[in-house]
C-alpha cells in the first residue's frame, strides 16, 4: 500500500522507535491524531512503514475503539420538567432519534435581555471551520456572533451552572458561551455539530475535550417569522421562544443530529448556544 503524499524521513523513524518501544499501534495513530494527522492517512502511513496489511491496521483499531474508555455522557432531561436550583424546566417534547428535548423556561426573560446587552457590542461575523480545521467565512452560516469565556461574568457562570445541574456534566465539559444573531434571510444552513473522524479537521478540532456529544441552542427572542431550528432527517423544526431551548445528544457520526437554523424571514434571531464535550474542555473558541 502506497500513500499519496510522501512520509518524512523523522515521522517514519519516530514510528519506528516509538513501536520498538513498546506502544501498541493504537497508540501510534492516537498520537499521530493528536498531532494533527487525520485517522485514514494515520493508518496508510503507519501500514506502509511497518508493513502491515492496512486491513490488519484497521481491524487492530476498531478493536481499541470497542474497549477505549468513553468519554461522559450528558443525562437527558425527563418529562414533564426538571427543578434545578429551585428553577423549573419544562420538558414539553421528547424525541428518541435524534435525543432531543424541547425545555421551556430554561432561561429568564431578564436572563434573555441580559444576554443579548452583554453580546450586542461584541458580535463579528461567525465562523465555521474547515476540513482542515481552519476558520473560514462560510455563506452557509450568516449570523453574528461572539463566545464567552467559561464564567467570564456572573450571569454566564449562572447559566452555565444550571446546564451542568440539568445535564449532570461538569460545567468544564462546555465551549465557551456562543450567542448569536440574525437578522432577515440570515440562516445557518443543515449541518452536524460532531467532528468527521475521516476529516483532517478531526484532531486539531477534538484534541482538547473529545467529541462534542450535546448541544442546547436557546433561543432569547422569538423571530416574528422564521428562525425555526429545523431537523430535516426527520420534518421537526422547533419554534424559537424567548427563554425556550433545544438540547440533542449524539455520538460521532449521528446523521439524525442534522440541523439547521432557518432564514429569519421577519423581526431578527437571538440565540446562546452551549456545546458540551465528552472530556474537559480548555480552549476558548471554537466555530
Ligand atoms: O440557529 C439555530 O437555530 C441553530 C444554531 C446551530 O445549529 C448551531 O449554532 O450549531
């Protein structure tokens, strides 16, 4: 088996020291991905140096995926409402595939006002990333935006506290507090919110934290029309009310986690989005 782009003469001679020290091939490519290489070309270049079927290589891998420790996993709220911290969240939908629940009241509507002041002369252009893991602009997603850091103010380290009581995750599990806006004909087009694995984006995006494995997308207005969280793969679009959220779970690779935030078609769209990991998280911005 012959790669596509030559291997460097110090990556081969690291993995070939790196195995004749003892590190299982699993281990090999983990680091490789932690270095940036996507898991594919890992594989083809760690078979073609220690010549090795590349179909034993992956085989031996899928192997340590079935016995790796899992990361945590949110709890998903039940119906018909959750008290946390003598606040009440109404549960009011509840879909099996995708995990997916609708919570009412999540936030106050001062909560709401707050959040949107604190945001408003902060907002740029949002950002997606690239297969390479890089930030671009990105016609299919045309809102404003801006992140907070964790507990970067005491209303933010609020909410992020109820998340945690409400999921049962560590509040350092979460990306910074993401708010954003749109305005009419703004929208950000079906997409996932995991990491590809087949992505060379998926080591850089995936080395602090994990996997993402829950998002909760509250909404502090209600759009006079449009602006609905729609999930195409099964015809729901939730209705976007001030103080009301969505959370879905996933796993990596769940194609019935595909989302999209539709066009606002009248009045404008203000929401905090909220993505959690399945390990601690420690960079501040994300896309
Ligand atoms: O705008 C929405 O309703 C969805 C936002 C979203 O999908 C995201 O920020 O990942």
């Amino acid at each position: 088996m012959s790669t596509s782009t030559p291997i460097r003469p110090e990556l081969r001679e690291w993995i070939l020291a790196t195995t004749r020290a003892g590190h299982g091939l699993p281990a090999v490519l983990r680091l490789m991905e932690e270095n940036g290489y996507n898991p594919r070309q890992s594989r083809s270049i760690v078979a073609e140096v220690l010549k090795v079927p590349l179909a034993a290589l992956h085989a031996t891998t899928q192997h340590a995926a079935a016995k790796a420790p899992q990361g945590m996993r949110t709890k998903h709220p039940e119906a018909p409402e959750v008290i946390v911290d003598g606040h009440t969240i109404g549960v009011s939908l509840s879909v099996d595939a995708p995990t997916l629940r609708v919570l009412d009241g999540i936030l106050s509507e001062q909560e709401c006002t707050d959040l949107i002041e604190l945001a408003r002369p902060r907002l740029q252009r949002t950002l997606t990333v690239d297969t390479d893991g890089r930030y671009q602009v990105d016609q299919r997603r045309t809102s404003e935006g801006t992140f907070f850091a964790i507990n970067e103010l005491p209303l933010i380290g609020l909410i992020e506290q109820r998340l945690s009581r409400l999921l049962e995750i560590p509040v350092d599990h979460g990306e910074g507090l993401q708010i954003l806006h749109y305005l009419p004909g703004q929208e950000y087009e079906p997409h996932y919110d995991w990491f590809d694995p087949e992505l060379p984006s998926f080591g850089p995006m995936t080395k602090w934290g994990g996997q993402r494995i829950a998002s909760v997308v509250m909404y502090l207005n209600s759009p006079e029309q449009g602006g609905g969280t729609a999930f195409p793969g099964i015809g729901l679009t939730i209705t976007a009310r001030r103080g009301s959220a969505v959370y879905f779970a996933y796993e990596g690779g769940d194609r019935t986690s595909l989302h999209a935030g539709l066009p606002v078609i009248r009045g404008e769209k203000w929401i905090a989005t909220k993505w959690l990991r399945e390990r601690p998280f420690r960079n501040r911005r994300m896309a």
